[in-house]
C-alpha cells in the first residue's frame, strides 16, 4: 500500500529537524560540551542563533551559509547532515511505511551518519552514539515480541564479540592497538539493529571498504583509518539489502 504523501512530508521534515539536532551531537560530544546548553550559537562570534535562523536546510540558504551577525562562513556539513537525514527519514517512511521498521531504520539511520561523520572528523566514536543507540535498538526490537528482542540481544553480543576477537588479533599480530574501542562499542550497537548475520555482513562489507578505500591512501600519507565510516555504510546497506547479500552469498557458495 503506497505511503500518503502527507506522511512523507512530515517524515521528511521530522528527519531535517534531528538532522539539526546531530549537527550539534557531531560538534559537541567529541569534545566532551553539553549538546542542551547553552543554546544554539555562532561556534565563532558567538552569537545566539534565532529560531528563524535555525531553520534546517532553509535558514543556512537564505543567509547564503554565514552567520547574520559576523558574517563568518557556516560550514556546508549542516546543511548537507539535515539533507541527508531527512532524506533518509524519508525513503524509511516511503519503504515501510507508517511502521515501527521505518522509524527503526530511520533512528538506525540517524546513528550510523552521526558516527560517520563524527568518525571522519574526531576519529572517535562516542558513546552517546553506542551505548545510547543500543538501548535505542533493543527497545524497537520489541515490534518483533520476546523473539525479536532476543535476536537483538544475540546479534549484539555477536557483534561485540567478533570485533573484540579483531581487535585482539590485530594487536597481537602487530604489536599495536589494531582498533579503538568505539568500533567495538559500534558493532555492539549494529548487532541489536541488524541480528548476528548482519553483523558479519557489516564487519565484512565494512573491511572491503575500507580496503578499496582507505588503505591505499594510508599507505601513500600514513593517515589514520576512521574504520567507523566504513562500518556505517556496511551496516546501512545491510539494513536495507541484507536478505539479499545473504542469499546471493549462499548461492555463490553453493554454486549452479
């Protein structure tokens, strides 16, 4: 049954609004500030920001992304995380419907681009995300009953466990921290949303990102690996297709 429009208007504009309240998680949790007080505020001049200029997407337009008062530049990633999360909010309300499973993969959503860009930026993943996402994770797992709050319970404990497992052998191969804790912590969080088959997907998916991606240029410059990016993109697209990267997978396997 196809989703009023009307639902995904609202969807879309509730998803602008979070996507403006994880501007200030992304800005605030790394360094370890308050993301309720003080208010919204130029990060330069400091100069409170006004409800009709803290309008998500609309605001940084029509003040042609600089602060009203000391015209300073504003970043372009406010606008771009509210589109993106509003987007997001969106496409689950439009794919699912008006369900628990599109808010789910909508919050899911939320968490795995905070982390991403958090992780990009800080090469941290704070707990408010992990921890916080968890609960947030098993608590939708109830739409599925005692069942679906058990799969959930397995699947992060799954996930916490593999990435441990990494985390260890990497530091025992290398002689050296091989993975930060928030990965874990990350994965922990990603099982409860996506079941333990999920999490292997995502730890897989996520390591051949990384590889195509990041390893070559790590090797070039030396640079860290915010290996959290590429476990959100892995675990975004298991979310959405991991019935089917599973069966593909098996079939492979199994051959013709």
């Amino acid at each position: 049954m196809p989703t009023e429009p009307y639902v995904l208007v609202v969807a879309g504009a509730l998803g602008a609004m979070v996507g403006s309240f994880l501007n200030v998680c992304i800005l605030r949790l790394p360094a370890d500030q308050s993301i309720l007080h003080p208010p919204s505020h130029c990060p330069r001049c400091r100069a409170p920001v006004s409800w009709h200029d803290n309008i998500p997407i609309v605001s940084w337009i029509v003040l042609r992304g600089k602060c009203r008062k000391c015209r300073e530049p504003i970043s372009l990633q406010y606008p771009l995380v509210e589109a993106v999360t509003a987007a997001m909010w969106l496409a689950a309300a439009w794919h699912y419907g008006l369900t628990l499973t599109a808010l789910t993969g909508a919050a899911f959503g939320t968490l795995l681009l905070g982390i991403a860009v958090t992780d990009a930026r800080h090469y941290m993943i704070p707990d408010e995300y992990t921890w916080g996402g968890l609960g947030v994770g098993l608590l939708l797992a109830l739409r599925g009953g005692v069942q679906g709050l058990i799969a959930a319970v397995v699947g992060a404990a799954v996930g916490f466990v593999s990435l441990y497992v990494v985390a260890w052998a990497g530091e025992k191969a290398f002689g050296r921290e091989a993975m930060g804790g928030g990965d874990i912590k990350m994965m922990t969080m990603v099982g409860a949303f996506v079941g333990w088959k999920g999490v292997l997907i995502t730890i897989f998916g996520g390591a051949l990102l990384g590889t195509l991606v990041f390893v070559p240029l790590t090797i070039k410059r030396k640079r860290l690996v915010p290996f959290g990016v590429f476990l959100a993109a892995a675990a975004a697209l298991t979310f959405v297709f991991g019935e089917q990267i599973l069966s593909w997978y098996l079939g492979f396997v199994r051959g013709p």
